[in-house]
C-alpha cells in the first residue's frame, strides 16, 4: 500500500499541503514564476502549473484542502457488527458450506446494511481493518483423497493440454523454416 495507515493522507499531512498550496497563492499573486516557487516550496514544477490554474479558477478558496479523498462507507460500529455477522459463519446466511467468500461478505453487506460494494471493495475495506486471506489449517472432513487421486490422473491432463507443439518447430525467429 502507498500509505502506512491504509491509504489516504493523515490530518496533519493534509494540512501541510493546504499551507504550501496556500503559500503558493500568495507568491502567484506577487507574480512569481512557477519554477521559482517550485523551487523555494520544495515541489515539482507541474504541482505549481496545477495549482496556478486552479487559484485562476477559484482564487485562494480552490487550493483549500477539499477533506479525505473518501470516508469509509461503513462506520467503525457497522463493521463491528458485520464482524458479529461473519462469526456466525455462511451457514447462517443460507449457504451451505463453511467458506467465506468476498462474494458473500458483499451480500451479507448488502443484506444487512443495504449498501453497495464491488468485489475490489470488499477486500480492501477488510484489509484496511486488519483481516487477510486465510487457508484452511486442516483439510474438510468430506474430502475424499481417492476420487481426488483419480480426477489428477484423469480429467486434470486432458484439461491442462499438451504443452509441445504438434508440428516441429523452429529454433530461429526471424527464418521459420531454417534447418
């Protein structure tokens, strides 16, 4: 991730963006050069055209910090409760097996707190509060290791395919037909 606290700037970071867009207002209106304002705030030249045409915009106001790039959409008790919601396991939302998916925790969302999320979204909200991907520690007691045996010898290489080429090939690129 670009950002040690799960993306997005912190409060005080954000402030001290706002202060140097701000510090760059006022040198744009003493008419000083962008290189030159680049050069004494310590930022690239294209931040300074960007802000330039902004403040010709909007003035001052439009360099004003415009608040996080987005809130998180369920609140810290919502996710609380959407934590209590997946403990209880996928049997008690309707599916039969005992596997979480980000498909279902996207339902389960949408069910319980009728908002709307992409796939995408649903990880990283979970990983934004601490979950990861998880495999099973121990293998399902329904497995069965012969049938399991039988589909690798079987249906597995007629499904992965031959790998070599039925023809003959050619060692050179640019010459296909070289000896």
């Amino acid at each position: 991730m670009r950002y040690p606290q799960g993306g997005g700037l912190t409060a005080e970071r954000q402030q001290f963006r706002e202060e140097l867009r701000l510090k760059a207002a006022e040198r744009f209106a003493q008419g000083e050069s962008n290189s030159l304002i680049a050069k004494d705030l310590r930022v690239s030249v294209r931040s300074v055209q960007r802000w330039r045409q902004m403040w010709d915009e909007g003035g001052p106001r439009a360099l004003q910090s415009q608040g996080p790039a987005s809130l998180p959409r369920l609140s810290e008790k919502q996710f609380a409760q959407l934590e209590a919601e997946l403990a209880k396991g996928p049997a008690a939302h309707g599916w039969e097996d005992q596997r979480w998916t980000l498909a279902r925790i996207k339902t389960v969302i949408g069910r319980r707190f009728h908002l709307t999320y992409t796939i995408q979204g649903v990880r990283k909200m979970l990983v934004r509060n601490g979950w990861s991907c998880q495999v099973p520690a121990r293998r399902a007691m329904e497995r069965d290791d012969e049938a399991v045996a039988g589909w690798v010898k079987e249906v597995w290489p007629c499904a992965e395919g031959s790998r070599r080429p039925v023809e003959p090939g050619s060692s050179s690129k640019t010459k296909p037909d070289s000896p």
